[in-house]
C-alpha cells in the first residue's frame, strides 16, 4: 500500500489500540510523525470508544487507524475534528451512510426498528484525542466495520458493511479514500482559520447528519437526560436540542439516541448502546 495520502503510514499486523500506539509514538518522536501520519493495524484487540467502551475486531474484517493531525486553527476549534473526520468516513465509500452527532457512522436503513436507533445502524465511529503541548495537535481513530457477521458484533445497534448490503472495501482502500476526504477537508478548516461555517463545512456536516430533525434523547454525564428534538450544529460543533417547553439546550458531549416522538417524555427508553 502507497502512503498517500498520508505523510507516513505504519501498517501492524495486531495492535491493542491504534490509537494508543500513535499517541505514544509521536509523543517520543513528534518531529518523526508529521501532520497526516497514520497507523494501520490488520487486527485491533483492545479498540477503545468514548467513555472508556471497549472492543476487539477479527482479524480483517475492519478498518482499525488512527491518524494524526496537527491542524493549524485556534485550539478552541478543535472539537470539529470528530465531525470533520466522520464526514470524511461517510464520504469514503458508497453506500446510504450518514453521522450520528458527534462520532457514529450509521447506516441509514438496516431493517427493523430497534429502540433508540429506529432502522440505522452503527457501522463505524470515531475517537479523537488531543495530544498535550502546543501548537495543537490530535489522534483521531477511525474503526469501521467491514465484513464481520452477526456472530462477531458485540451489540444489536452494529452492523457491519457486509451485513448492510454495500460494498465492502479492503481496510487499505477504504484508508486511503478517508485520507484523501479528510486531508481536503482539513485544508478547507485551515484555510478559513478552523471557522467551519465560513469553510462550509458546517453545512456539508448538517447535510450528512441524521440526527438532525430528529426526536432524540441525550444521556449528559451527571445530569439528567435531555430529551427534545435535534434542531442543528452551530459553528463551535455542539447539537442544539430544543426540549418541549421551547428552550434550547447546546449539547458538547452526550450519548445520543434517536428516539420515536410518543418516547420523548418518557425516561423508560433503555441506555446507549455502543
């Protein structure tokens, strides 16, 4: 496999997490991984999701990498990373596929309604961490489920491309084409100071975003959940939620469900699964 687009690629025949790998690599050596250098692990055996989730993919059945940007936007804009990097995905191959806010790749239609994800599944998601020191810096980890079957999924919410009925490239190919999507993508941000509305990005985000118009439930670390309806992204990244006496609530970090309107007002809805 060519590294392009990629300033370095390392390929590993097994990694516990990519992420962590990449993270502590270019921590020892960051002059050795440039902006766009990638790590590429054929088998992933301790995946780590938000919220300290874990997972274990079969070897070669999905794409397991982490990428490291160094962009060059005020730091305060750094949360855009995850949806930019989602977009890339959902932009990286064919399919009815689409963002679940702020890290899931769905597919849009997978078959029978499950509660809290409706006829989507999850197919893919995203895990960005910052690197400390400046300037800024980030390891974003990309997975996405290539050609596991039922068997092989850890929760009823998954699916894999295979599963779905789309196309299911190799882990390399479907690298390459992310990379290329997130490098443009990334040059766009940078080139209007990480302003992502004034990039156009925000809307390219929103078009892909199934969450959007949706009645949703929002599980908030330490706090009650939100329920309401998912009105749009606004230019720092964060879901606006607009509950049912009218106010509106922006949302940084939260599990999202995607819920049936009569469901709204209830708290009976089961937790996320992930």
């Amino acid at each position: 496999m060519d590294a392009a687009p990629f300033a370095r690629l390392e390929r590993l025949a097994e990694a516990a997490s990519t992420n962590t790998v990449l993270r502590e690599a270019a921590t020892a050596d960051p002059s050795g991984w440039p902006h766009l250098s990638a790590v590429l692990a054929a088998h992933q055996t301790a995946g780590r999701g938000r919220a300290g989730r874990r997972w274990q993919t079969p070897p070669g059945a999905a794409l397991t990498a982490s990428v490291l940007v160094r962009p060059r936007v005020p730091a305060e804009r750094l949360p855009w990373l995850t949806l930019l990097a989602g977009l890339a995905v959902v932009r990286g191959f064919p399919g009815a596929v689409g963002l679940k806010w702020p890290n899931d790749v769905l597919v849009a239609d997978a078959g029978t309604e499950l509660p809290g994800w409706g006829t989507a599944r999850k197919v893919g998601g995203i895990l960005t961490e910052l690197l400390p020191g400046r300037p800024p810096a980030a390891v974003v980890g990309i997975g996405v489920n290539l050609t596991q079957g039922p068997e092989d999924l850890p929760v009823p919410s998954a699916t894999s491309l295979a599963l779905a009925g789309l196309p299911a490239p190799t882990a390399p190919e479907l690298l390459t084409a992310v990379g290329r999507e997130l490098a443009g993508l990334l040059a766009r941000w940078e080139a209007h100071d990480g302003d992502a509305q004034a990039a156009g990005l925000l809307a390219d985000v929103a078009d892909r975003c199934l969450t959007l118009g949706r009645p949703v439930r929002v599980d908030l670390p330490g706090a009650a959940p939100l329920h309401g309806t998912a009105r749009a992204i606004d230019d720092a990244g964060r879901l606006l939620v607009r509950d049912a006496a009218g106010r509106e609530h922006a949302v940084l970090a939260g599990d999202v469900l995607h819920v049936r309107g009569e469901d709204m007002d209830s708290d009976d809805s089961p937790p996320p699964k992930r």
